[in-house]
C-alpha cells in the first residue's frame, strides 16, 4: 500500500511538472490575423511590467526626497523602456 501511494504521488508531481511549461505557451503565442503568423506577447507585457516598475520607483524616490542625479537616471530609464515599446510597436506593424 505504501509503495502505490508513493507512486502516485511521484507520477502526480511528474505529470505537474511536465504540464507547467505546457499552460505558459498558450498564454504567450497568439494568432495574428494581421499578419498571417504567430505573435510573442510576453515581451511586450514585460516591457509594460518594466514600465511600470520604473515609474514605482521614480515616485518611490520623489516621496524619499532622493538626489536629483537619482531622480534623472529613473526618468532616463522611462524614457528608454518607452522608447523600447514604441520600437516594438513599429516592427509589428
């Protein structure tokens, strides 16, 4: 009886482990009617997640009165990661 319940705890895992990478493709590809291919997603969501972490901190050092070399090198990184969406957004049009 042990030995089956260590089996299918060993095989739930597996089978876990294996469907794991499976649920992240379906979220990342999509079919662009557009362009008659497959689209990646993933970068631009982590683009926007960038984006939005950069602005987190930008205002997390206005609140903590942070130098103004500190303050300008957050706003030059908005502006990169920007300038990276926009960049992203003309090669898929």
């Amino acid at each position: 009886m042990r030995r089956k319940i260590k089996t299918a705890v060993l095989g739930t895992f597996i089978a876990g482990a294996l469907m794991t990478p499976a649920l992240g493709l379906a979220d990342n590809w999509h079919w662009s009617k557009e362009h008659n291919r497959w689209d990646r997603r993933a970068e631009l969501r982590s683009d926007y997640r960038d984006l939005e972490r950069a602005r987190q901190q930008l205002e997390y050092d206005r609140r903590h009165h942070a130098s103004r070399r500190k303050l300008a090198e957050d706003e030059a990184r908005i502006r990169d990661i920007e300038r990276e969406i926009n960049a992203d957004r003309r090669a898929r049009r």
